[in-house]
C-alpha cells in the first residue's frame, strides 16, 4: 500500500502592525519588515499597518496614540478579516483587538498573537528606584500614575486577551508564562536577525586614543547619569579619549549640557546617523557602551556585536541572552558607574581581551539571521492557528 502524499501547509496571510511610524531605517518598523520579508519569501502574503495608515492628516495627542492606534486597528481587521489567516500586533496595539475576539468574537476573527518588546512592571521597577536617587526626568508622579491606570492596563490587556506571544528576551518570555498563566507552546522567543552588512573585518590594535561609542534615544532609563559619573573618571585616565552618542533623536545641546564644560572637549554628538551607515559607525569606535537600566534586547547590541566591537553593557533584561561576560562582551551591575569605569579600563589595557571579545561577539551573532528568526515565528503562527481552530470544533 502506498502512502497518501503529504499536502504541503497552506501559505499564511499574514497582519503585522506597531504603532510607529513607517521607517524603514530602524527601530520596530525594521524590525517588522525584516521578518515580513523573509516570510514573504517563504510562500506567506504579508500586511503592514502603521500609524501613518491609520492616522492620516489627523492631529492625535501624543499620550493617547496607542490607544486611538488601537481603536482604528480593530476597525480595520473587523473590516478586513476575511484577509487574515492571523495577526501580528506588537503591543499595545492589540487591546481593542484581543477584547473584541476574546468577548465579543466569531470564527472568522483570525488569532492574535502578540508581539511584546519589555515589560512595563521592570520598567516602574527600575525606575521608581531611580527616581528615589534623583536620576531621572520623567518619573515623577504624575507619570507614576499615568502608568499605573493608563499604560499597565494597556499592555495587561493585549497579554491576557493573547492567543500567542513572540518575545525578543528570554525575560519577558518567562514572565508571560509565570505571571500571565500564558501556555509554553504557545509563547516563543524569538531575538532578532542581523543584517550580512554588519559583518566587517576589524583591527584591534588601536592607534591613537580611545573611541567610546552609544548609540540610541536619549532616555534616563538608559543608565546615562551613570556612564557620566564613569566617563569623569576615564577622562582623567585615558588621555584623549572620546564618547560618541548616535542617534539621540534630541538636540545635541541637551546631551551635551548633561555632560557639562568638564566632559565637553570629550563628548562627539550625531544626532541622526542614517540606517545604511551604521556598520561604518561602529567601524570607528573602539568599545561600544550600553549601560541600559531596563530594556528589551535592543538590536544595536546585536548589530555592535555582529561588527565585531567589544560591548560593555548591562546584566538585566534581554542583555545576558546574548552577552556572555568575559567570552563575547562584558556585562556589568546595573546603575553601577564603578563597574563601568573598571571594563572600559581593561579593555583600553588589553588588545588582548579586545582581540579576544570581539571575534567572539561576531561570531555568536553569525547565528542570529532574520532567515531563522522569520522561521521561529512562522512555526509560532501555525501552531497558534491550529490550537485555535482545534478549540472552534
């Protein structure tokens, strides 16, 4: 007897949709591109729906765009649903969608599964202790309480109306199990791909003096009173050293009157570095520092890495997924300048250790390609679809 030929899986059709704008160059938009590419080149149709699409020439306050984003994405799928096969949203923008298919569904909603960045609870955390210290600038309490019965609802209820769950850090993924009760099968990790562009060759024995490069939004949360408290010390024990920030989004005034007229002749600011040319950025730095206090797993640590630059960044969030400290970076304590200032000394001391950490890093984030990426998520997809229509019957 001869077996039945196997069918091979039906292509998806596939909603993907962030509140952001629509920027090819970074950030989630690339994000979402890079893996709807991908998928697009495995058979599935693909989707995309960011704030431009639904906002148009309106004039939407800035506190309230998740929540009108939201909204007008849930009129848009209940429009469209027959389109689907499933869709995509990266939190919050799931919250009007997941009530509706969650109380108020039929059969032809197609399964939502929920793409989450960071947790909101690190975030309040981590910063409430901060704010204590005096190192912040955006946590008084009317932006406790804006989290508190605003924010935290918000993304509470994209998790807990979920049918599944794509996490970029491992933190996260353990967390919507743990605390959400949502089911292992169904919640994935999933970092994300390295562009082949980043993968440079590198020299390590320096000429001339260091160059320290971040890169990224200039945000308190990102451990910057801290990396000023260690850049005081290293200037006067690096002579000629000098601390690139990239990409602020702010005006370069701002970060450099953070730093003061002591740290001024050391402090280079590029406000706007464009996408294409970031592999040449890192090409030009020594050491690349990320001192974030809470985060998800930011993909510039990848894209650092796969250039082979030694990193030097923080043991909290999605870092240590992909930092393993002393084989492809250092990792440091947290809100910690001390401990900065002393893996900036011993790299600056060792080519050595550079030469070491370096190949390493590029070498870890050989593995790490939106190929897989895009495969990981696909499996996620159908495996949610099936579960779904399982419990239809």
């Amino acid at each position: 007897m001869t077996a039945s030929p196997v069918s091979p899986p039906q292509p998806l059709r596939i909603l993907m949709s962030a509140c952001v704008p629509r920027r090819r160059e970074g950030g989630v938009a690339a994000i979402i591109y890079n893996l709807g590419c991908e998928l697009e080149k495995r058979g599935h149709s693909l989707t995309y729906i960011f704030q431009e699409d639904l906002f148009g020439q309106d004039t939407v306050s800035a506190r309230f765009n998740a929540l009108v984003f939201a909204h007008r994405l849930n009129l848009y799928i209940a429009r469209n649903r027959e389109k689907f096969s499933i869709v995509n949203l990266h939190a919050p923008a799931g919250f009007f969608y997941g009530i509706h298919r969650r109380w108020f569904g039929s059969r032809n909603d197609p399964p939502y599964v929920m793409t989450l960045h960071g947790l909101e609870e690190r975030r309040v955390h981590v910063m409430s202790r901060e704010a204590r210290k005096a190192r912040t600038w955006n946590f008084n309490l009317r932006n406790r309480l804006w989290h508190r019965f605003y924010t935290f609802p918000l993304y509470r209820r994209c998790i807990r109306t979920a049918d599944g769950a794509h996490t970029y850090s491992r933190d996260v993924w353990n967390l919507l199990q743990l605390k959400y009760d949502l089911d292992s099968d169904r919640t994935a990790f999933i970092p994300s791909g390295i562009e082949p562009r980043f993968f440079l060759p590198r020299r390590y024995d320096s000429i001339g003096p260091l160059k320290l490069l971040y890169a990224g939004t200039w945000l308190d949360q990102r451990g910057i009173f801290y990396l000023r408290d260690a850049l005081e010390r290293l200037a006067q024990q690096l002579p000629g050293l000098t601390m690139t920030f990239a990409g602020g989004g702010c005006p370069p005034e701002m970060i450099k009157e953070f730093f003061g007229p002591k740290l001024a002749s050391l402090v280079v600011v590029q406000p706007v570095i464009p996408s294409g040319q970031m592999q040449e950025l890192f090409a030009a730095h020594d050491i690349f520092l990320f001192p974030s206090l809470v985060e998800g797993l930011p993909s510039v640590i990848l894209e650092a890495m796969a250039s082979g630059l030694p990193v030097v960044t923080t043991e909290t969030c999605g870092m240590p997924d992909v930092v393993e400290d002393g084989f492809n970076g250092l990792l440091v304590l947290p809100a910690d300048s001390r401990a900065i200032e002393e893996a900036v000394l011993r790299l600056a001391a060792s080519s050595d250790l550079r030469k070491s950490l370096g190949p390493a890093a590029q070498q870890s984030m050989k593995r790490y390609t939106w190929e897989r990426a895009a495969g990981m998520l696909e499996n996620l997809f159908r495996h949610v679809i099936a579960c779904e229509d399982h419990v239809s019957q």
